[in-house]
C-alpha cells in the first residue's frame, strides 16, 4: 500500500508540473512558488534560509538512506 501511495503521490507531482511548465503562466511551478515563498529575489535572509533548509535536509535524506537511520 506504501509504494502505491508514493507511486500515485510522485505521478501526480510528475503530471502537474508538467502541466505548469507548458502553460507557460507565472507564479505556478514548484521552483517558481519556492522562489516567492523563500524570497529569493529580494532577500539575503531568504536565500540563506532556503540554502541551508535544502541542503540540512539533502545531507539529512543520504545519510538516513545510506545508514538506515533516523
């Protein structure tokens, strides 16, 4: 039941984007929303918290894989 629902989740993340890269509107990929959200534009903060949000949770994700911890 697991990998269906993470299967079924990712496909749908898949399709969406998708979708929003074609239409070609503002303001509605992931990367677009993330950029607002963080203020990544107009704010050094911003930047700072976003960099270090991703790369603690990148760091946190390949040691909980490769140790099988957390």
């Amino acid at each position: 039941m697991n990998a269906l629902l993470w299967t079924a989740w990712a496909a749908f993340f898949v399709v969406y984007e998708t979708i929003t890269l074609l239409n070609r509107r503002d303001d509605d990929t992931l990367s677009e929303n993330t950029r607002r959200l963080f203020r990544i534009r107009t704010s050094k903060a911003g930047r700072a918290i976003f960099t270090i949000a991703l790369a603690g949770g990148s760091v946190w994700f390949l040691l909980h894989i490769l140790t099988e911890t957390m």
